[in-house]
C-alpha cells in the first residue's frame, strides 16, 4: 500500500519510483490520527478557545479577546462573546430512548433505495483534471513546466468517482431528511465555502459541514439512526457523522465519506456553536437568518442569508488549499503530503469555479459555473441584503 506518493517528495530524492511502502496498519494508524486532528480543531485559534474561557470568572469584569482568537468573535463585543460562551454546551444524552412526549408525537420513516438511488450519483466528474493528468503523466518527463503542473495538480486531487457519489448521496438523503422533518440546518465552514466558490462540493474535500438547530437533535437521532442502508455516529458533546453503512473500514471509530453534524444555541440576537468543538461560531442572527438557499451540485441547500460576508471573513476564497487529507480512503488509499497552498487561477483549466457579476438591467448578481472558459452553468439571483453591509 503506498502511503505517501508526492510527486514533490520523489524529485527531492531524485527518484520517480513510486515512494515508500509501508504497513497497512501504520497507514490506517496515521489516517485515524489525521482525522481526528483535522475535525477536532478546524482551524488553529480553535485550540485557544479553552485558555480563554479558564480566564473567565463570575465576575463583571471580562477579559479582552485576544487577535488570535476565531474570527467570528471579533465583530462581537466582550459582553456578547462571553455572554454565550458561559451557556451550557452540548451534553446530549445519546443512550436515552427518543422521547415521544414532544410535538411530533410519531415520524414517519425516512424512505430510501440506495440500491436504484445511488445509481444516478455514479457518474464520471471533473474531465478536464483528468485529462490534463493523463497528457502530464507522459510530458512531465521532458518538460519542467510540465512537472510542476503535475505538481501542483496532484496536490489538489479529487475524490474516486465512487466516494464523491457516496458523500453527495450521503447529503441528498440528510437534506431530504430535515425538508422532511422541519429541522433547521444551513452550510458550514467549508461546505459553505464549496456552495459559495465551486456551487458544489470542493472537488479536493473529503466530507461536508453542517450544523442543525440543537433543539431538533433527538428527532435528528431517531431519524438518521434508523435510516436503512445508514449509520449515525454519534457524541455525547462532540460532532456526529451520518454515511453509509456498507463502507470500508478505515480506522477510527467511524467510517468514510461522511457528512458532519455539529449543532448550534440561539437566542434573540445571537447564534453559536452548541456542539464543543464549534464554540468559535457566532453570529448575529439578521447574518443568517431568514436562511437563503444555494445551488450545491444536484441540490439547493440552506446557506445563511449572508453567506458571501461569512464566508469572506472566514476564508481567502481566491487561495485554493488542500489539507493533510487524503483522496481516496478506499483499499490501497493515498495520504498527502503536508497541505498545498495555491492562487485559484491555477486550478480554473481543471475544476469548476464560480464568477459573479451584477447585471445592470435587472439589479440581480448572475453567478457563472465554469471550468476554464466553458460556461457549465448560470444562474440570476437577488444580491444579498442591506443588512450584510453592517
């Protein structure tokens, strides 16, 4: 099994071999401990979260928010911050039965065929990436231009056709689910940024973000658990993964592709991450709320009302970023080198990116899919509101 392949790494040591061999079980260990780090701690003021609130007292006295700290704080005052920082958390319990005394005293089923469904999601992607990857694998060898193409391209690999039709199945059967039950869900962190830059999933990414109204996690429980053909992994205060069933194992207590949940609180004014390992979100609700909606793949999906401020101010959206992932976890998967770092412009030849424009006759932003100069799709929508700009 070849667990590291990098192009890059083979010219360091003068060799095009094929790279290291090492255990099945050494791959599977660093993968397990990949995973984990990656979710866990999204971005790396996360891990400062915990220092600042061990400063947190009683008192009326409340620390200054530190530059390193998540984004979202910053546009918020001290009071605000620590106001929802010191609500109670994610603590569900996740043994209990569901609890039937609610407003929805039964739920119908979740019906899905995976079988006759799964069958429309199974279909070749991104051409033009691969193409390009073919005609490099045969000039790079004379061309130093060429290498560094191959370079940069493998860097930003997509998923087997096979475990993006599981991922983006996995999300048509979770949004089904909450049109169905009413639950309250929009995009988040990279998943809102793949509906914002690419109207789809990132082609280099490895599983989707959202976050459900914690107030709806024992319907979202009993509901995605006892989906046939579906699993549900679930935490007492962490995130939860909801796949398919009939996936490998890969190491780690759950499986892949998967679509995560985390959960938010709100209040009047305010939304934040309930589950613990979102607590750097926070928003003022007029940025989400009402929920928009955005092209995602096959889907329109819930985004916040907002999307292009939050997005913006999370992310550089015109640098591309492939993390220590992998791209395919299926037998025989590959592990990255550390993460690649690139202008977007390099990767428009082979992946679909969407540019906006306003269009001067009708007041509306005409948002263009393309990959290259081959206009994939195009759609007219309402700019966001005044509300945005504040």
């Amino acid at each position: 099994m070849i667990c590291v392949t990098s192009l890059r790494k083979r010219l360091r040591r003068s060799s095009r071999g094929m790279g290291k061999v090492l255990p099945t079980s050494v791959c599977l260990l660093v993968l397990s401990l990949v995973c984990i780090c990656l979710h866990s701690v999204t971005h790396s003021a996360r891990r400062l979260v915990p220092q600042y609130l061990h400063t947190l007292s009683p008192s009326t006295e409340v620390p200054d928010i530190p530059n390193e700290l998540p984004v979202f704080w910053r546009e918020h005052s001290r009071q605000d911050v620590v106001k929802r920082l010191r609500q109670p958390t994610q603590n569900f319990s996740i043994n209990d039965p569901f609890d039937h005394t609610g407003s929805n005293l039964t739920l119908a089923p979740l019906r899905v065929n995976i079988t006759r469904e799964m069958s429309k999601f199974r279909k070749p992607a991104f051409p033009e990436y691969h193409q390009e990857m073919q005609r490099l694998r045969t000039a790079w060898k004379d061309d130093d231009e060429a290498v560094e193409d191959f370079i940069l391209y493998e860097t930003f690999p997509p998923l087997s056709s096979e475990s993006r039709a599981q991922l983006i199945f996995t999300m048509d059967v979770f949004v089904r689910a909450c049109r169905q039950y009413g639950w309250t869900y929009f995009m988040e962190g990279g998943a809102l940024l793949g509906a914002y830059r690419h109207h789809g999933l990132i082609p280099w990414d490895v599983d989707i973000d959202v976050v459900v109204n914690g107030s709806n996690w024992r319907e979202v429980r009993h509901v995605l658990g006892n989906t046939p053909g579906f699993t549900l992994w679930t935490q007492r205060s962490g995130v939860w993964r909801f796949y398919l069933s009939d996936l490998p194992e890969v190491g780690g207590s759950s499986k892949w592709p998967f679509v995560e949940i985390g959960f938010f609180a709100e209040d009047v004014t305010h939304l934040w991450g309930f589950t613990n390992s979102l607590r750097p979100l926070m928003f003022d609700k007029k940025h989400v709320f009402p929920l928009a909606t955005a092209k995602w793949e096959h889907l329109y999906v819930n985004v916040p009302a907002c999307t292009e401020r939050l997005v913006k101010k999370e992310f550089n959206v015109s640098t591309c970023v492939s993390h220590y992932m992998v791209s395919d976890l299926g037998p025989g998967f590959q592990v990255r080198d550390p993460e690649g770092r690139v202008e977007c412009t390099k990767l428009h030849p082979v992946y679909p990116f969407v540019f906006r424009y306003a269009d001067i006759t009708t007041g509306n932003i005409v948002e263009s899919r393309r990959v290259g100069n081959r206009i994939l799709e195009e759609f007219s929508k309402p700019q966001e509101p005044a509300v945005c700009k504040h």
